[in-house]
C-alpha cells in the first residue's frame, strides 16, 4: 500500500478545508455589512411617572422653594416659551435661566405646561435644556391652570 | 479493453454550495424583511437632543410612532389612541415589572396628538414612558 507523502496530505487538507471557511467568512461579513445598513441609532428621552391617576391629591404637598412653571405657547409659527411668568422667544435665554436656575437649586420640581399645538421637538428641547441643567424633577401639567397640574410625573 | 476500476475517485461530500445557498437565502430574507418593513411604517423625523441615553432592553415594551399628522401606528398597524393605550394597559398588566411605552414622534407632531396617550397610560398605571431622539 502507498501511503501519501506529508506534503501531499497537506496540500490535500488546505484545498479541502480552507475553501468552505473563506466563504463562510465572507457570507458573514456581508450578512452583517447588510444587517448595519440603513440601522440608525436613536436615543431616550425616560420619563418615570409616578403611578396613579394624574389627580392632584386634597392634601397639598409643602414645598419650601416652590416650583417653576414653564408654558410652552404658539404664536405666529413660533414656540414662545414662558419661565415663571416671563417670556422668552429665544432658545439661548430659556438656555441660560434654566442653566442659572439649575446651578441655584437643581432640586426645584419644574411643571411643563405645554400648549395643544406646540411642536414634539420644542418640548422635547425644553427638557433637553431642563435635562442639561440638573433639574432633578421634570413634570408635564394636564391642564392650562396650576391647579390641575399631575402629580409627581417626572424624571 | 482496461475497465476502469471502482474505487479510482473517492467520493467526497461537498458543503460548500449549500453553505453559500444557506448565507444567500439568509441575506435574501435580511433584505426584503428590511425594505417591507419601511414601506410599512411611516417615516418620522424624531426630535434632535444632547440629554438623552442609551437605549436599555426591556422585558415588555410598546412602540407607538405618532406622525407629523398626528397618525398613530403600532407594530405597523395603524391605531386610534384607544387602542394604543389598551394595547399598553394589556403588556403592562401581563408584566410584574411594568411595561415600557415608548413614543416616536415627529418633530412636527403637535403635543395634541401626544398627550391623550400620556393621559391613558398613567391611568392604566403606566409608569415608564420613554421618547426616542436623535443625538443632536
């Protein structure tokens, strides 16, 4: 009986078992170049309400340094933004006192009270702004007036 | 005449071309699953911020999209804000931890067509609400 030489043997194991694996890895490479393709990567805005019906409780809850209020309105195609009773039409100012605001007392809870027809990406900025200034309570009020406003319904 | 004897080429298995139809087929799927599903659902132009944070796999979730025109789609269905929320109440009662109710709006979509949802599922007990953006 001839018994193939070791070279022949190796050449033998490379042309059998190298071929499948290279396609193997290229099947995949594609499948996953494929798979990426077109698959944008999106953030999260949490919001972690506080269970319950969204009814102010009888029993008014003390709060030492109040809240701020802020009423997002819509005036001539433009989102006008209202910190405390003050106006604000641009987004660098509502930037710096919410910023200012922040830095003084972060803990603060902060109410938005948005109008029907504002825009998701002006509300969405206001909490980004309100985010970016460590406010650690931001709540979305269910009415026009301050007393309808949801309990605890914040970040 | 020299007849040729049996055992002269041995008969070998080859996977290769059945590995190849198996990674083309799966490719195949991979691609039309993907563009059948953006015919399906409505483009959004989700709002732009620099706050927000990665995403986080949750064991129940809800993806309710809200057009620009204030249309709500579910799974590529289109919804009414009844049945949404409804849908949202069902996965958070079936979950002990809670469901997670995420919205995909617009950035043109007015908060009309956003708070109504808000409303039903804090109702229904619906804690964790989440808004996809984009990174800005």
């Amino acid at each position: 009986m001839k018994i193939p030489s070791v070279s022949r043997r190796r050449a033998v194991f490379d042309q059998s078992v190298m071929t499948p694996l290279i396609d193997v890895v290229f099947q995949l490479l594609i499948f996953f170049m494929c798979a990426s393709v077109g698959h944008i990567r999106e953030w999260l805005m949490p919001f972690d309400f506080g269970a319950g019906t969204g009814i102010q409780s009888a029993m008014p809850v003390e709060k030492p340094l109040g809240d701020v209020w802020i009423r997002l309105s819509r005036r001539n195609d433009q989102t006008l933004v209202n910190i405390a009773g003050t106006d604000y039409p641009e987004w660098a100012a509502v930037a710096a006192v919410l910023q200012a605001l922040g830095e003084t007392a972060a803990e603060i809870p902060v109410i938005l009270d948005i109008a029907p027809n504002v825009p998701m990406q002006d509300v969405i900025r206001v909490d980004d702004l309100c985010r970016r200034a460590k406010f650690e309570s931001v709540s979305f009020a269910a009415g026009e007036s301050p007393q309808s406003a949801t309990d605890p319904a914040g970040q | 005449m020299k007849l040729p004897t049996a055992h002269r080429t041995p008969l070998e298995m080859n996977l290769t071309p059945l590995i190849d139809v198996v990674f083309l087929l799966n490719i195949f799927f991979l691609v039309a699953a993907y563009y059948i599903r953006h015919e399906q659902v409505d483009p959004v132009q989700l709002p732009l911020a620099q706050e927000g944070v990665e995403d986080v796999e949750s064991s129940a979730r809800v993806v309710v999209t809200v057009t620009a025109n204030g249309i709500l789609t579910l799974g590529s269905n289109v919804v009414s804000v009844d049945e949404a929320v409804q849908r949202v109440a069902e996965v958070h009662a079936e979950h002990p931890d809670g469901a997670e109710f995420r919205l995909r709006c617009d950035q043109l979509t007015e908060y009309s067509a956003v708070e109504p949802l808000l409303l039903g599922a804090v109702e229904h007990g619906v804690t964790k609400v989440r808004f996809s953006v984009l990174p800005k």
